[in-house]
C-alpha cells in the first residue's frame, strides 16, 4: 500500500503544479490591462482673436494631454459631442462658423474620419498632446465684444464605451471694437490707415455739385467726424488771410453738414463686410468776385468705433 500511495502521490504533483500555474496565469491577465487612458490635466479654454475686416487670422489651440498607464497601445476614436451628448455638427459663435481640424505636425497617425469622430494611437508608458486648431471658416462681421460656446470630447474604443471625457470646453470669440470707410471709386479698398483723395470741380462755376460715396462698415455703432481745414471754404493758393475764399456745401445723405465747426454724425452700419453706402455731395457757393487761381480745402473724415 505504501508503493501505491507514493505512486499517486507522484501523479497528483503535476495536477497541482498546473492548477497553481493556471491561477497565477488568469491573475496576471486580469492585472495587464493594454489600455489604461487618462488626461493629465483639464485644457484650458479656447481664445479665437478674431478682427472681422483682417485678411488673417489665427487659429485657436486646443491640446489634450493623454497618458496611457497600461501595458499595451491604445487604439481609440475621440468623438467631438455637444453639450447634449450628440455628435457635433456644427461650431459657430455669433454666425463665425468654426471647424475643429487635427493641427499639423499633431500626433503621429491621427486622423480625421468624418467631421467630428478622428483616430488616433497612443502607446504604452507616454505622455501624448492631440493637438486641434478651431479654424475660422466664413468671413461674418461678429459684433464687437466676447462670444461663448462650448463643446466636449470622448475618446474610447470604436463603438465601444468612452474612456475619457473632456469637457465642457469653453470657446471664447473676441471680437474687438473695429471700423473702416473708403470713398467710392478711389484706388483703395477699405482699410484702417489714412488716405487723399481729391474732389476736382475743374474750372469753378456756382452751384456746381460733385458727388462722391462714403462707404462704412463696423462691427459697432461708430461716429463719423468732419473737419474741414478752412471751415467749409476753398482758399486760393498764395492768398492773404483776409482774402475771401468759395464756399461750399457738403450733404452726407441729404442731411447738411455744417463745417464751420467739427461735425459729427452717428452711424450703426449692417453688421456685413459690404457694410453701408452713404452718398456725399458737395456743392460750390458763390464765385464772383473772387481772383483766378487755384482754390482748394482740406476736409478729413475719420470713423471711430464707439
């Protein structure tokens, strides 16, 4: 009998040897998870400098910073998702429609599978940045001052339950106080230095009339100031102080400007890049009696956004 227990006793080793191995193996397992996602920190909100009248401009940043504690590379979707939870169709502040696009040198093999789901790798044991940039779109005239929204993120396994979740990101648009004029028919556009342009009547004869266009556009209600150098009079060349100038007249609109003194007059332009058309007549006074020459006056428009 001993023979036979010592016998058995041999053959239930191995037994016992491969249900150890077989338990250490499934708790290994269960330690090892390949895909351990968190974010390192909240990102900070997104700030879009937008001057609605300039040819460029910048981006904002948005840099999500990843760290994948597990043992194996994560293969993951991040989702771009409204406040409700749905995928997010459109971004837009103020009618500025903004896109989110991967931004260039990001991470390496990330990409973008429709408008708001992107792919995206992250290996084992290292920190990873997604890199976005919220890129203005359509060239709407913002009103001056802050604009809102929000948006979160999701990043998980394909059609699988998110790991992490971003959010809500803050969006901010500023849109500084911003307004421009520009004659009509002169060789300049728009723009926010200053400009000369004449207003030539040729050989005077009274009541002679010249028309010119003020075009405006601000994204605020403005001010338009007039000063005329010799308060609404044309001065010849080489004159005497006390020598009699040819008045003239000036309507911005049919609406009299009196430029004896600084004029102003207020103005709230549509809120579009073509802006408001303001007509500008000026009309000459009385010419006789004055001396032949060459009569001419200064007159300076400026518009301030209020």
């Amino acid at each position: 009998m001993s023979v036979i227990f010592r016998s058995a006793s041999h053959k239930r080793a191995p037994l016992l040897a491969a249900a150890i191995t077989t338990i250490l193996a499934a708790a290994s397992s269960v330690e090892a998870d390949p895909c351990d996602l968190r974010l390192t920190r909240d990102p900070v909100p997104v700030r879009i400098d937008y001057d609605p009248f300039a040819f460029s401009r910048p981006p904002g940043r948005l840099d999500l910073d990843l760290v994948n504690d597990g043992d194996g590379r994560c293969d993951l979707e991040l989702r771009l998702l409204d406040l409700d939870g749905q995928p997010l169709h459109s971004l837009s502040l103020d009618q500025v429609a903004l896109e989110v696009r991967l931004r260039e040198g990001g991470v390496a093999g990330a990409t973008r599978l429709d408008p708001n789901r992107f792919s995206l790798s992250v290996p084992a044991n290292a920190p990873t940045t997604v890199a976005f940039d919220l890129m203005v779109l359509s060239d709407a005239v913002a009103e001056a001052g802050e604009h809102h929204t929000a948006f979160r993120v999701e990043i998980g396994p394909a059609g699988g339950a998110p790991l992490v979740l971003v959010g809500p990101i803050d969006v901010v648009l500023a849109s500084p106080p911003r307004a421009q004029l520009n004659i009509a028919g002169a060789a300049g556009a728009f723009g926010s230095t200053s400009s000369v342009e004449v207003i030539d009547f040729g050989e005077a004869r009274p009541g002679a009339v010249k028309r010119a266009f003020l075009q405006i556009r601000a994204n605020t209600p403005s001010r338009l100031t007039f000063r005329s150098e010799h308060g609404g009079s044309l001065r010849r060349l080489g004159a005497a102080e006390d020598e009699a100038g040819i008045d003239y007249r000036v309507t911005l609109d049919g609406e009299p400007l009196d430029l004896r003194q600084q004029a102003v007059r207020r103005v709230d332009p549509p809120r579009t890049v073509q802006g408001q058309s303001l007509t500008l007549d000026f009309e000459l006074g009385a010419t006789s009696s004055r001396r032949s020459g060459y009569y001419e006056d200064l007159l300076m428009v400026d518009i301030d956004p209020n």
